[in-house]
C-alpha cells in the first residue's frame, strides 16, 4: 500500500473472518427464506435487483442495438416498443426504487443508528416477497409477450388501443409499489424510534437523512400510483371510464395522478444516492461534511418540494397555463437544494486529506454526472424551453445522467464502499478502479450525444428515424458496449473477492460510522452491545483519540 | 487518425460535414427560443466548469501525499448562502425568461391563419380552411402567423416541429392550439412525439415551408373542389341542423349566425366566449352547453360524427356571419357556387349572445 | 429490562399511554350520532352551494372526533399528531393543485 | 400506565424481557411506540390510497353536475344513515374494545370485539342490499347498466316522487351518469374491501383474544387495529355525505 491510501487492513497472514457473523449464524436456504435479519434480507435485495439489474441491461443493449441503423431492422417496430418498455418498467420499478434503499439502507439504517434490526422484521422480509412476486409477475409479463404501453402506461393507450399484457404489467407494478411502501415505511419507524442513546436527529449520519426524506416519498406517493393502476386496471378489464375521454373521463388526470408519485420517484431513486456521495466524500477526504445541517435539511426540502412538481411532465399536453406556470416555479425551487448540496460536497474536499480508491472515484464520477442530470433539468422546468426539448432524447439524456450517471454511480460508490462491511473481503482495488473508469466513460460517450440528438429534435421512443440521426446514434451505441463492460466488471470481480478477496477487517476505510465500529461482517444483532454514541456524525479528531485509546490498552 | 481506421475516419468526415449539430431555426419564435436556450447552456457550462474546477483542484490541492492532515471545517454560512442565492437567482431568471416563450407559443395572434389537424394512429391530417386536405404533410406560407387546431381521434399524439422549436400535444376530446411563424422556405422534420402505440416512428412528415407566392399556387392545385366551410354547410344540412338552428323567431334552436367570437349565457348562467372549443363542445354534448331561454332537446352527435365532420361543422358555423348565408343554406339543396370567405357585411344582424343548446 | 429505553422519543413511550374513559368514548358516540343526523337533516334543507359545504364541514368535525378521541391522538405523542397533520397537508395538495389544473383552465387559454 | 404495568407484569414472569417482546427491541414502551407510528403511517398510505379516488370524483363532479346529482338521487339517504349509524356503533365498540384489553377485562374484551365483528357484517349487509339494488335497476356500470332512469326519470315512480324536480337528463349527459357509478362502486367497493380485511383480522383476534393473548400479553396489535377500523370509519364519514347528500338539490 502506498502512503496516497486511506486502507488500513489488517495483517493478512493472520487476519480471520469472525466466526460468528449474520453469514453463518444460521446455514441453509430455509434460514434465509425465513429471516428477519435486516442483512440478510439486503443480501436477498442485493441478488434480486441485480438479477433484474441485468435483464434491464440487456434489454437497453438492445434498443442501442436497433437504434444503430435508422430503419427499424433489427426488432420490429412492436417488438422494440415492448423492448422499450420492459427496459423502462424493469429499471424503475425492479432496479433504481429498490436499489439503493432496500439493500444498502436495509443494510446500513440499523447499523447507523445503533440498533440491532429494522423496527418491524417481518414487514421488511414481507416487503421482498411481494418484491419478489411483483418481480415473478414482471417476468410472466415479459414471458407471454410482454407489453408495450411504455413505462409511463399512457392512457387512452394502454386501456383501450394496445392488446399486450397491461394487466399483469400493472399488478405487478402495483404489488412493487406495495414492497416499496413497507421498506420506506420501516426506515421512518426505525430512524424515529430506534436510535441508540446518544443518537440525536443531528448525530445522524447524512445517508441516514436522505433515505428518510425517501422514505417519506416512498410512504405517501406510492398508493397513488397504486389507485391510478386499479383504475387502469379495471377501465381494460370492466371498462370503467374515469380515464376514457369516450365515457366522458379525462385521460389528463391519469397524468396527474400517475406523475404524483412518478415525479417524487425520481427523488425516492436519487435521494438514497446522495447520501452515499455523502457517506464516501466525507471518509476519503478524512473530513466532516462541510454544512451537515444544510446537507441533511436540503434532502428534507427536496422531499417536500418534491411532491408539488409533478405537473412539469405535462406542460404541452394541455394543462392550464396558470398551472404551467406555478409547477414551473416549483421545480425551479427543488432544483436549488441540489445545487447546494453538489456543492457542499465540492467544499467538503476543501482542506480534507483525499484518497482516491474505488468509491470515491464512482462518487466524484457521481458529482459531475449529476450536475450535469440536473442543470439540464432546469432546461426542461423552464417552460420556453421544453416545449422545443420535451418528448425528445435531451428527456431520454437528462433522466439517463441523473439516473444512471447519479444513481447507478451512487450505487456502485455504495457497494464497494460497504462491500468489506458486507463480506468482510476487499474487493480488488486496481481492476475495479479501471471498472469505474470504464463506467464514466462509456456512460458519457452513451448519453452525451442524446443531448444533442435531442436538441435536433429526434423524439424518444422511436424505432426508426432519419437518416441524418444516424452517426449520433452509433456513438451513443458505442459508448453502450463500453458502459456494459464496465457494468459487468464489478459482478465479475465482486463474486471472485467473495472467496478471494483480502480480508478487509472492522474499518478498512478508518471511518466514523457506527456501523464500521463492529466487526465485518457483523453480528447477526450488529453489535455486541447497543452502542453509545457519544460524538457528532464525521468526527474524525474523535476517531483518532478513540484509536490512540484502543492502541494504548492494548 | 487516417493510419488507425479509415473508415473511422470518413465517418467523422462525413458526419462532420453532412449532418447538423443544430436544427435549423425556420421560424419566429426559433430564434428567441434558442437565445434562451444558449443563455442557459452558458450558465451550465459556467456552473458545470465551476464545479469540475472545485473537484479538480481540492482533489489536486489536497491529496493525501501533499495534506497528510485534514483540516475540519464545520461549514460556513456565508459560502452556504451564496451558493443558495445565486442559482436561485439564475434559475428564477430562467423561470421568467422561459415562461415570457411559453406564452408566446401558445398565444396565437388574432389574424392567424388556421389550419387543422386531426392526429390519429398512425398519421396526421391537416385541414386548410380552403378544403386542401394533406396526409402526413402541412405546407405553410412564409411570414404569416399559422394557427394550428389539433386534436386526436384516439390517443394522446404530439405535433412537433423541431426547426420552429414548437410542440403541441394532440388530445382526445379536445381542441389544443400552437402557432408560429414560418422564416425560411425548405422542408422540415414533422415528428410525433408522444408515444402512441407500435406505429410510433412512422407519425413522420414533412413541413413544406413555401413563399407566400408559391404556397397560393399550392393552394390552387391542390384544392378539393369544396372549401372545409362548404363541407360543414353540406353537413349542416344532411345532418338536419337546420330544422332547429334556422334564425327564424320560432326556431327551437338559437341563430348560429354570428355567435363564433361573441359571448353567451348559458342555461346554468354561466357566461361564456364561443370558440372552437365551445363549439365542438356544443356539438358532443349539447346538454351541458344549453344556451339561455333554450330547452335541452339537442341530442348528441357525439360517435356520429367523425373529428373531420365537426372541424368542417365548426369551420362553417365560424364563417356563418349573417342570416343570408344560412338563409342559403335552407334554400338549396344544391350547394351554392363558391361563396366562402365571402364576408357579409351586416353581420350584426343576429343577436350576439345566444348559441345552439 | 436490561437496558433503559434509548431515544428521546422511546424514553417518553411510557408516559404518553393514556387509558381514554369510557364516558369520554361514549360522549363522543352521541356527539357523532347527532352529527350524523344533523348532516341528513341539514341535507333535506336547501341552501345552495353552502349544502356541499355544510355537509363537509360536519364531515370534518366527526373526523376529528374520530381522530382525537377514538383515536386517541388528543393524548399521543407529538410525532403522531405531526403524522396526522402530515397526511392532510399531503392529501389536501393532491386534491387543491390537481382541482387547481382544471378550474384555472376555464380562465382562458391564453 | 398500562405499559408500565404490563412491562412489570412481564418482568415478574420472566425476569430478563416479557416474553412478547421482538428481541430487536430494547423495551415493550419502544416496541409499542415503533408499531403504533408503523401503523399510522400505513394509515398515511391509506389516504393517499383513496386520495386519487377522492380526486378523481371532485373533478367528475364538477364537469358532470347535472348527472351527478340525479345519479345520487338513486341512492338510498335511509340506507346510507343507517350505514353511518352502524359503523359509527362500530367504531365506539372497537374503542371500548380497546379499553377492555388495556384494562385487561376479557369477558368484556370478547364482548367489544364480537359486537364490532357484528356490527361490521351488518355493514356489508345492509352495502349488499343497496349494491343488489342497483343490480336490479341496471346501473352496476360497464356490466349491466342503462340510462333509462335519467333520460326519464318519471319512469322511475319511487325516486321520482322523492325528487319531483328532476328533468330528464340530454342523451350525452344521461350518459355521465355512468362515471358517478363508476366512482360510486369504485370507492364503496375499496372502502367494503377495507371493511373485510378488518372483519378478517377481528375474527383472527377474536379466537386469540379467547387465548388470553391479549388480556395477558400486549395490546398493541388490538390498539393498531383499532387505528386502522377507526380510519376505516372516517373514510365513510367523507363517503356519506359526497355520495348521498350533497346533491339533493339542484
């Protein structure tokens, strides 16, 4: 190891993974099919989402697939609509909601707060069985021919002018909203009454914080999505009209209803990832985060203000100009809190002492992305603008940085970040570092030329399309292969560094946390006895005296 | 370059000098939208260039070989509040600016031409007052403000034109407008935007942008025989509009002649301005649209008449200035020899203030 | 118990468990039958728009009753109330903005 | 109190926790606490649940009035009061229900808890005979519906003679009237759909309540069901009034 390196790891030669850990305490298949354990139910998580993390993948190589020629050759025009939306409904509603909350928050909001399981067990194993129904529904959808209404299920279109398998798509949609429901539910509870003594609200760490205000998303968006899809559901199966301008309803309230929650989604999705950034800029520059009370408040306000935006999805489709204008101003307010948090996280570098191991690179890779996700957010919330750019693939680009480029990298800074916590091995440091270069570039070179393509006007979720589109589009599929490298490097080498990887120790990043306070993997109950927090959130001068402690009684 | 791929090469050639990097700007509104468009691409790239340069530098600043210690920071008020301030002032600038275009766009001018379309799966239909009917295509004149009505027969549908920067969804159920004026002769993109079922990408055309010259020899060769009005008027009278809505004093239905633009009451007492919209509305559910003093026996033709059949419906009740012309339209069986755009000068005739039940 | 309850809020669990008298259940039974037949009865009375009115206001007041007493959220901690009040504000926004989208669209179209 | 007590009671049986205690938690006043605010924000979930519909029917009402109103005249102001009444019944039993578990009375605990179940199938009862009603009068929408009774409402003589003021509706308004049952079943059918999973879990606590389980153990899960009847409770207290009475006049 270099001196440039914040890892401290034990000595190999006589370094041993704990014995007793939530691994081992209990073998076969039934003990983890019948768990409570938090850990174990974000390791369930953590398979599952990445099981769909890569049908989704697929089917987006796909699409990049067909879109390299102008003419619809590859996949017919109904095939690539039903490739589309299967790729859309599968990443948000089986891989960006779930990711980062279900596996790492499961994982990691006991521990933060010191305590020794999510408030409500059940719930949370019930939560990934209907994650796990919801998903098996999915895959019956895509199985019998899969469905082509686009993730957003527009009506009239898919209630009365598609014959594909709306109605299982929508009840699987529907049983997924319920699993995110129980998960956002149990962190709420959990942060609000579990918290180890000493533990106050302003104690907590900001990863704590930004999966609370996504929870809250979670908690009161979800069921609206869920009534909007019953009403879906039985306007196709009874014809009940209440979204059919036919009987005399109004197809413009399904876009209402549906963008209630699918515009707080995007929060829910990109929310958790920012306090990963948080979590990992703060270790890695052996710093306090630079305006922790503004950090965590600004995650809080873009929960509030999130719910009150939903209308920008709807500017040309007819809405009142006065509600243009008021939705407009509103999501130029929520854009301010996330200016202020990239650039509390550029400050937090400010004077820090950096290291540049693999999570940190995702989460710097995160910080540019995502400014980037959100500047050209602002382009589309101002009205003027986005009536030219709406509908197009500056929509398709935009959504992609944010999503991919910021979740996706604030997901991949997560795993390996917590990685030894959760195995107890280090994953290998040089290969995964040239994966998260990998990563940035092959998702630029995919997503950057849709900015442009988008300005030219070529409309999202087209099969075929002009041939002067064309040289954009082949590197937008080149960066596609590259970014799938980089995708499945981590799973190659994660799954080798379960057997092979160094063993990592209590605290390979000498992080503050309560959760690198115990050992790795930890303990089925997380710590051997509730822990007293006696410091703030980062304190590292207190880490280091806690050290110099531990040295000295040894 | 040339030594590693030629083929990589002509492709960046090709791309470098064939394919655009910015549509075009053919309209009005285009320029003013891209100026907008350029001032917010410019504070990006500032924001963005700030925040790369603060990463950049702090990472180069403070590695761990140059500052082995960290120096804690709690934070700063001052610095907080400033990055606070700032984009919200921009993006509050970017809010006014944008709304100021928004407005524009959907705010058509009083003298503007109308013409409309009806977008269905898989095609879009536009209808020039003159009776021109064209698939796929809309040709417009230079310099002059054109109106689009648009409205879907089924799904949600969007009308966009990239090189004028405007996009108008298409509604079941409703009459959505956008407008603008077209600068530069040439043929442009016409897209749909919203996905609308497996034909999506093929809801594609042409806008044929023409000089005022050429567009009236387009509009002379491609005539039907019958202006949109005249397709109303024969609708008018098939459908038996007439035996109600005839002007006389024991008409069951209120004179339609001059009501387009004027303001009535209705039978709730509610006061409202006759447009297209209204009278579409009139038309599909007469019932909620009863005019003042009238009784609610006006039955529906709501899936009786396809959206064609009420524009051109809608388009003669417009042009119905004064009693002479439904006068005619009683009279004849025969269509009168082209009289449309023919303005009667005493429109006054009829009482503003009532409109069909 | 091995260890004292922890957070804030838990430390306070103890104390904000109120048994409600049955008196006050029933006084609020007969509050709520009463209401229910003064919103028939006002109902059978014409008074224009101040029907739906009245009648959603008496709604709201047995609401209330149901919520505070019955539900005991009069003697709950401060988080509860907070949850409650959350729930209307959020539901109250769903309801105003979408209402506002359609009535605002009668004001002209610009 | 109770808590207190029980915590005491529970430590005299079982020195280190009471035995209903998740060993997660570090007293039964946390475990309490954590699952009374869980189940109130599932009641947040619920709001929004039928916040949607709530929405949806506001907006119809206003497009659709004429149709509205007369729709609602098909309904019946006896049967909907005496619904009122008997959820209203229901829900005090289910507090005083509560009361008992907490004052640990079982005889009385059983009483409550039966009189709710009771009360809560007379609820469904008396739903069934109004939706048989429709049935009847084919205005069950999209399977068996007709306007017949608003393009003429004289053929109707039983509600006609209750609302002599009603006009025959306009062919394309008459057909509104379908929307109003449309939202008519879709909110009185998730609010029964409600109402059975509560008479589920009461008759589950019902066998358990018999095992003493809550008369010695917690009563927790008895007050967050108690929650969950009572909200139960208060979506028809806004159902009653929206869908029975405010359109009596015109």
């Amino acid at each position: 190891m270099s001196t440039a390196t914040v890892v401290s790891l034990p000595d190999q030669s006589t370094a041993r993974i704990p014995k007793m850990n939530f691994l081992t305490k209990e073998n076969g298949l039934l003990s983890w099919l019948l768990t409570g354990d938090h850990k174990r139910i974000a390791t369930l998580y953590l398979i599952s989402i990445t099981f769909f993390f890569f049908i989704g993948g697929a089917l987006a190589g796909l699409i990049r697939l067909e879109l390299l020629t102008p003419q619809s050759d590859l996949l017919a025009a109904d095939t690539y609509n039903k490739v589309f939306s299967m790729h859309g409904l599968i990443m948000v509603f089986f891989f960006l909601v779930p990711s980062v909350p279900a596996t790492l928050g499961n994982f990691l909001i006991p521990m933060m707060v010191g305590a020794k399981d999510l408030a409500l067990p059940k719930i949370n194993l019930l939560s990934w069985y209907l994650y796990i129904v919801a998903g098996g529904m999915m895959l019956y959808t895509m199985a019998v021919g899969g469905v082509d209404t686009g993730w957003t299920f527009t009506t009239p279109l898919s209630t009365h002018y598609l014959n594909t398998h709306v109605v299982s798509a929508g009840l699987a949609v529907f049983v997924a909203g319920f699993s995110s429901i129980f998960t956002g539910l149990n962190f709420i509870v959990t942060i609000h009454k579990m918290r180890c003594p000493g533990m106050t609200w302003f104690r907590l760490p900001l990863f704590v914080w930004s999966n609370y205000a996504a929870s809250i998303l979670m908690v009161l968006g979800t069921p609206v999505l869920a009534i909007t899809l019953v009403l879906v559901v039985l306007e196709r199966t009874v014809g009940i009209g209440v979204f059919d301008p036919a009987k005399g309803g109004d197809p413009l309230l399904f876009q209402h209803l549906f963008w209630f929650y699918s515009h707080p989604a995007v929060y829910i999705m990109i929310l958790p990832g920012m306090g990963v950034v948080s979590e990992v800029v703060s270790t890695f520059s052996r710093k306090r985060v630079f305006g922790y009370t503004a950090v965590a408040f600004s995650s809080v306000a873009i929960a509030v203000f999130g719910f009150f935006v939903w209308a920008h999805h709807m500017f040309i489709m007819g809405i009142s100009n006065y509600s243009s204008l008021v939705f407009s101003l509103m999501t130029m307010l929520v854009a301010v809190p996330s200016a202020i948090k990239i650039f509390n996280w550029a400050f937090t570098l400010y004077k820090g002492s950096i290291t540049f191991e693999t999570p940190m690179l995702y989460s710097i890779g995160f910080m540019g992305l995502f400014t980037i996700g959100g500047l050209t957010g602002v382009f589309l919330a101002s009205t003027g603008t986005d009536i030219h750019l709406t509908e197009t693939y500056f929509v398709v680009a935009h959504f992609h940085f944010v999503m991919v480029g910021g979740m996706l990298m604030a997901f991949l800074s997560g795993i390996h970040f917590w990685w030894p916590k959760w195995t107890g091995r280090m994953y290998p440091e040089k290969i995964s570092q040239l994966a998260a270069l990998t990563t940035f570039i092959g998702f630029n070179l995919t997503f950057f030329p849709q900015f442009i393509l988008g300005t030219l006007g070529m409309p999202r979720r087209y099969a075929a399309y002009p041939p002067e589109f064309q040289v954009l589009n082949v590197f937008s599929t080149a960066g596609a292969t590259v970014l799938g490298v980089g995708y499945l490097l981590p799973i190659l080498y994660l799954t080798w560094s379960l057997k092979y990887g160094e063993i990592a120790g209590d605290n390979p990043w000498q992080a503050t946390g309560l959760e690198w306070q115990t050992q790795s993997p930890p303990l089925s109950e997380n710590f051997p006895e509730i822990p007293i927090m006696d410091h703030e959130a980062y304190d590292y001068e207190w880490f280091e005296r806690h050290q110099q402690q531990e040295v000295a009684s040894v | 370059m040339n030594y590693i791929s030629p083929v990589l090469w002509q492709f960046i050639e090709k791309w470098l000098t064939h394919f655009p990097l910015f549509p075009p700007e053919a309209s009005k509104i285009a320029p003013e939208a891209d100026a907008l468009f350029f001032f917010m691409v410019l504070v990006s790239l500032v924001g963005l260039t700030l925040v790369i340069l603060l990463v950049a530098g702090f990472s180069l600043l403070y590695h761990r070989k140059r500052n082995p210690q960290a120096t804690q920071i709690e934070g700063s008020t001052l610095l907080e509040a400033t990055w606070t301030i700032i984009p919200l002032g921009l993006f509050l600038i970017m809010f006014v600016w944008g709304s100021l275009l928004y407005f524009r766009i959907y705010t058509p001018p009083a003298n503007a031409m109308n013409i409309y379309v009806v977008g269905k799966q898989w095609m879009w239909k536009a209808e020039h007052p003159g009776g021109q009917h064209e698939i796929d295509a809309l040709h417009v004149p230079t310099g002059r403000a054109v109106q689009l009505t648009l409205i879907s027969q089924d799904v949600f549908h969007s009308f966009s034109i990239p090189a004028f920067r405007v996009k108008r969804e298409a509604i079941p159920g409703r009459y959505t407008t956008v407008w603008f004026e077209a600068t530069r002769p040439g043929t442009y993109h016409l897209f749909c935007t919203q996905y609308c079922g497996t034909n999506h990408s093929q809801m594609i055309g042409d806008i044929v942008v023409m000089t005022p010259d050429d567009f009236k020899k387009w509009l002379d060769s491609s005539t039907s025989g019958s202006s949109l009005a005249q397709n109303g008027e024969r609708l008018f009278a098939s459908l038996s509009c007439n035996a109600c809505h005839n002007s006389t004093p024991e008409a069951r239905g209120p004179n339609l002649a001059g009501v387009y633009g004027s303001r009535v009451t209705l039978a709730s007492g509610q006061s409202v301005t006759v447009d297209e919209a209204f009278l579409r509305q009139a038309i599909l559910n007469p019932s909620e649209h009863v005019t003042q003093g009238y009784a609610p026996i006006m039955p529906t033709y709501q899936g009786q008449i396809s959206e064609d059949g009420v524009i051109a419906l809608v388009e003669y009740i417009k042009n119905l200035n004064s009693d002479y012309r439904l006068q005619q339209t009683l009279n004849t069986t025969q269509l009168p020899p082209d009289n449309t755009g023919k303005p009667a000068q005493a429109g006054g005739s009829a009482a503003p203030g009532e409109v069909k039940q | 118990m091995a260890q004292q309850p922890h957070s804030h809020d838990a430390a306070q669990g103890e104390e904000h468990i109120h048994i409600v008298s049955p008196k006050i259940y029933l006084a609020i039974l007969l509050a709520l039958l009463v209401l229910t037949a003064t919103t028939v009865g006002v109902s059978y009375i014409d008074m224009g728009i101040l029907n739906p009115v009245v009648a959603l206001a008496i709604a709201c007041i047995k609401m209330m009753l149901v919520v505070l007493f019955f539900m005991h959220v009069k003697y709950s901690p401060k988080l509860t109330k907070l949850t409650v009040i959350s729930g209307i504000f959020i539901f109250l926004g769903l309801i105003s903005m979408t209402l506002a989208d359609y009535i605002s669209r009668a004001w002209g179209s610009w | 109190m109770t808590h207190g007590d029980l915590a005491k009671s529970g430590e005299a049986s079982h020195m280190e926790h009471p035995s209903y205690q998740r060993h997660h938690f570090e007293s039964v006043a946390q475990q309490f606490d954590a699952t009374n605010f869980a189940m109130w924000l599932f009641l947040l979930t619920e709001i929004m649940f039928f916040g949607g519909l709530f929405t949806a029917y506001l907006i119809m009402r206003n497009w659709y009035y004429p149709a509205f109103v007369e729709a609602s005249h098909q309904l019946s102001i006896f049967w909907g009061t005496a619904n009122t009444t008997v959820l209203i019944l229901s829900s005090f039993t289910m507090a005083m229900g509560v009361w008992s578990a907490q004052m640990r009375r079982k005889g009385m605990l059983l009483l409550f808890l039966g009189l709710t179940f009771f009360l809560g199938l007379v609820f469904l009862g008396i739903k069934g005979i109004e939706w048989h009603e429709k049935w009847e009068k084919y205005h069950v929408p999209g399977i068996r519906y007709s306007i017949q009774d608003f393009t003429n409402p004289a053929a109707d003589p039983e509600v006609h003679s209750q609302y002599p003021d009603d006009k025959p509706l306009g062919l394309d308004m008459a057909n509104k009237t379908e929307m109003y049952f449309f939202l008519y079943f879709a909110m009185t059918g998730m609010h029964a759909l409600h109402m059975v999973i509560g008479i589920a879990i009461l008759a589950f606590m019902i066998v358990r309540a018999r095992a003493d389980a809550y008369t010695q153990g917690h009563v927790t899960f008895v007050e967050n069901f108690g929650l969950y009847w009572h909200f139960v409770d208060i979506i028809w207290i806004f159902l009653f009034p929206l869908l029975y009475l405010i359109s009596r006049h015109q």
